[in-house]
C-alpha cells in the first residue's frame, strides 16, 4: 500500500516499541522484590490459565485460516492437544497428536 | 515435565521453547510478507519486529495504518493489544524480582506469550530454584524463539508475496498454546480460572482491539483466586 507516511511509521515503531516495552517493565522492573500483598499475589498466580485459554478459544471457534467460519477439524484438533496434553503431561505429544488430527480431518472432511 | 534430568534450567528453557518455533516462523514470516506489501523496506520492517517484538500487536498497527488512522488510534489499539503483557510481567514479579535491574530489563523485553507461557509453568514446577536459576531457565526459552521471530520476519520481507498458503499454518497458535496450558490445569482454581477465560472471552469478543481477552483475563484471575479461597475454608472445615 503507497501511503503509510514515514512519519506516522516511524513515529509508531519507536512509541510502539517504548510503551510495549514499558507494559512488560512495568511490574518486573518497577516492584522487583518488594513483597506484594498476599491478595494480589493469589490472583497473580492464574495469569497464565487465565489469559492464554481467552486468547486461544475465538481462534477456535472462529478460525483466521477460514475467514472467521466455524470449522470442526479445527475444534476437534483444539480438544484432541487440550485432551492429550492434559493426559500425558506431554507437550510434544499434545502439538503432534493435535496436528495429526487437524490435517487427518481437513483430508477426510475437505 | 521432567526435572529429575540432570539438564541445566538454560538448556531446559530451550528445549521448551523450541516447539513455539513452528509458530514464531510462520508468523514472523507472514508479516514479513504483509508488511512488504504494505510499503514497507526491508530494513523499516526488521527494525519494527526487533523494536516492538510483539506480532499482534505489529499486525494491529500495520492493518490501522494501511487504513490511514490517525496515529494515536494506531498507537492506542495497539497497546491495548499488549496490555496482557503487564499482566505476564506482574506474575514474572514474584519469581524473578529480585534479580539485578539490568537483567530485568532484558527479561521485560523478551516477555512474550511463549517465553512467559513456558517461564511460569517451569517456575511453578521448580518451587526450589533460584533467581539466577529463574532467569537463566527464562532465557533459555528466548533463545530458539525471538531471534527466529527477526530471521522470518526478514525471510519474509525478501520473499515477498511468495507465501505457501492451505497448510493451516493459522491454526499452530491455538495448538502450541493449549499444548502449553494443558498440563497446568492441574488444580480444581486452574480448571476453572481456564472455563472462566473461555466462556468470557467468546462472550466479550464484540469488543474492538483485543479488549475480550483482556476482560477474560481479569474475570478468570478471580475465578481462581475465589475457588482457591473456597478450597482453603473447606479444607479447614474438614
């Protein structure tokens, strides 16, 4: 596209890349090891289960690969990695059993 | 996960992190390509993945800009995208807090869904390391994904539009990902706190830049934090 401004681009690259770098400094930079309260720390400790399930389930339900329409050989491949990673503990495991899944159905189905 | 290997937390960050390369490249890749097609040189859209080094938020910005936004709504939408980020660096805090300034700084730079994702599970895992240990295991989960995410950024921006498409490649981020948050739910709060973020971001996805996520996160933070309470008082019950 001829037209983004190489002012608004550059002007957006370094602002973009401070305030990304200031909302990942802010608390392990800023707290460091001062004691949080007890409250805040029971909340902070579901971070990862909290943020990264809300941050994956439109992508499943509403896949970017098929414009945004409900696909089952992706729903079934999300269960398949949740299941077997759940299982087995297995990382690798629950990446190979959920792409295995996904393509063996996008074959059968498509 | 298997701690009992005598394998140094650095090399055990790397080993976890390397799966997240079969994400990192194609992505890194198709902004690459999209970027290129948005105008930009090679060199303007290596220097945006190596400054801003966070790619939805990078393809948030570029989509605005193709569109001509004004740049604080550029600026804005983007960020909000990020703002999980200060959520990952408040739950790093606890566990690496008290390593020296400078190495926090560096740590705060490479914060990103994959090396926290690892990080905090690992952390989790091995109660009895320490800080040094921590940030080592943290840099070592680095190591396989941010140089790779400059490398395919910059494949992609000279191969151009050159790009394989029908390979699902969209689909590696919801696997890699819950491959990741699987073996974490282990306690009845993770269970729930992971239903909750579920359930409130498909609810609050109407909402524009990303902010659902960001609504889900809050409400299954306290999800968990209330079901841990709730298990403490029935445990004392008992």
């Amino acid at each position: 596209m001829e037209g983004i401004d190489r002012t608004t681009l550059w002007t957006v690259i370094i602002l973009l890349g401070l305030g990304s770098f200031g909302l990942r400094f802010v608390f392990t930079g800023l707290v460091g090891d001062r004691v949080m309260p007890e409250w805040l720390l029971r909340h902070l400790r579901y971070t990862a289960v909290a943020v990264l399930p809300g941050l994956v389930a439109p992508l499943v339900i509403w896949p970017t690969g098929t414009g945004g329409n409900f696909d089952l050989p992706r729903l079934v491949a999300a269960l398949v990695t949740l299941g077997v990673g759940y299982a087995t503990k297995n990382v690798l495991a629950a990446i190979g059993s959920g792409a295995a899944s996904l393509y063996a159905l996008l074959y059968l189905l498509g | 996960m298997p701690s009992s290997h005598p394998r140094t937390p650095y090399w055990q960050g790397f080993r976890d992190g390397l799966p997240f390369l079969l994400v990192i490249a194609p992505f890194g890749l198709l902004f690459g390509v999209v970027a290129t097609e948005a105008g930009l040189s090679v060199f303007e859209t290596l220097t945006f993945s190596v400054v801003v080094i966070a790619g939805a938020a990078q393809f948030t910005a570029l989509q605005l800009m193709s569109e001509h936004a004004p740049t604080a709504i550029v600026l804005a939408s983007a960020l909000a995208v990020n703002l999980r980020m200060a959520m990952y660096s408040a739950s790093l805090t606890p566990h690496i807090g008290a390593a020296p300034l400078w190495k926090r700084a560096v740590i705060a730079y490479f914060t990103v869904d994959q090396s926290y994702a690892c990080s905090i599970v690992a952390y989790e895992e091995n109660p009895s390391w320490s800080v040094a240990q921590k940030t080592a295991y943290f840099m070592g989960t680095v190591t396989p994904i941010c140089p790779m995410w400059y490398g395919f950024t910059l494949v992609g921006s000279l191969i151009g539009s050159a790009m394989p498409s029908g390979l699902a490649l969209d689909f590696a981020i919801p696997i890699t990902f819950l491959a990741i948050i699987a073996p974490a739910l282990k306690t009845p709060a993770h269970r729930a706190a992971a239903l909750a973020s579920v359930l409130l971001s498909l609810a609050f996805s109407f909402l524009p830049y990303n902010l659902g996520v960001l609504v889900a996160g809050l409400g299954a933070m306290m999800t968990g934090a209330q079901v841990e309470l709730w298990q403490d008082r029935r445990k004392e019950d008992l």
